[in-house]
C-alpha cells in the first residue's frame, strides 16, 4: 500500500516515495517482500508516482481498503495474499514468512507488537477505564490473508471500507479467524518526521 498523501510526514511528495537513507521509502519493503521469495508484487499508487520495477501498479482508492481492493483485483491466481504497507520499510523477510505460515489455522494471520504503555480510555479529560495490556496488541503490517477471506471481507458498503483503520478487521467482521504473529516494535510506521530521522538512523545501521 503506497497511496497515502502523508500529510502528517510534511512532505513535498507522497510518503512512499520519500528518500530514506538514500532510496525511496517503498524501496525497503519491495526489497523485504523479494527477500522472503514473494515474486508478484501489486503497488496501489497515488496519482503520481511509479510502481518499482518488476512491480505492477495500480491506482489506489479513496480509503485504504478501496487501494487493496484494487491491488486485489489486479494480483493473478487464488493463493494466499499479504498486504503491507509501504511506510514500514524497516520490515524483515521474516515476518511476510511467519505470517503466512500462521494462515495453516486461520482466514487471516497479521503482525503485532505487544502493548507496552498503560492504556487508558478518556471521555474527554475524564478517565472512564484502563486496559489490561497483557492482552492488547499494536497492529502492523505485513498482514496475510486467504484470497477467498479477503475478498468476502471487501465486498461491503463503501462506508464501512471508509471506516477500516487494517483489513484484518473486516474479516473479523466478517466472522473470519485472525491470528496473531508477535514482531519487533521496530518495525513501526513511518507518519511523522521524527519517525522518518528514527527510520533513517536505523537502516543506516544495517
């Protein structure tokens, strides 16, 4: 996924195509993807911008679901399909491995950092509940699913694809299985400027 405006980023261009540590952001991840022996690669794209070579793109939609939607649309074959998202080029092989692994005994397997922080939930300034955060997980990306799965999960009303934050929630939704695959924090979205100098440090690093 590699649609996004990334107005919070600041940035003159769409985010995935931001320079990170000397290459366009989305870079990373197709490189991860390949690494992890993915050959086909689908690219939802902004109005401007280029897939990567060796990847086919595809115009995204208004909403995040409506992009993989037609990523989907355009993917060949029925197999198995992993949806990532271009600002996580700190991804590992591994992990597009160990998710799809994870669909043996499930609709839908992603990846997650387990919670860290006390969470709280506000009305207003006024605390109404704390989470017990031994069981609350951070969402990411990669996150694989069943071709059948996902599409059944897609098909509903535009509004509730407006109102999807990840695509696993629509299988939920849908009444599907989602498993959970424990990965690093560090394999964190890129959203705001401080996440992108984090982001540059760290693939310098490597």
């Amino acid at each position: 996924m590699a649609a996004g405006s990334g107005s919070r980023l600041g940035a003159a261009i769409p985010k995935a195509f931001v320079p990170v540590a000397g290459r366009p952001m989305i870079e990373w991840s197709v490189d991860a993807l390949r690494a992890a022996g993915i050959e086909e690669i689908v690219v939802a794209l902004p109005e401007s911008g280029a897939a990567p070579a060796g990847c086919l793109g595809v115009r995204g939609g208004a909403t995040r679901s409506e992009s993989v939607r037609a990523a989907l649309d355009a993917a060949s074959g029925d197999g198995d399909v992993v949806v990532h998202d271009a600002a996580r080029p700190l991804v590992e092989p591994s992990l597009f491995v160990e998710v799809v692994e994870a669909l043996s005994a499930a609709d839908c397997a992603i990846a997650a950092a387990r919670v860290t922080d006390t969470i709280k939930e506000a009305d207003g300034d006024v605390v109404v509940a704390t989470y017990d955060r031994s069981r609350l997980w951070a969402v990411q990306t990669p996150q694989a699913f069943r071709r059948a799965a996902l599409e059944a999960a897609l098909n509903v009303d535009a509004s509730v694809l407006a109102t999807a934050t990840d695509d696993a929630s629509l299988v939920e939704r849908a009444g599907g299985t989602v498993r959970v695959v424990e990965a690093s924090p560090a394999n964190f979205k890129v959203t705001t400027p401080h996440d992108l100098r984090i982001a540059e440090l760290l693939l310098r690093a490597r």
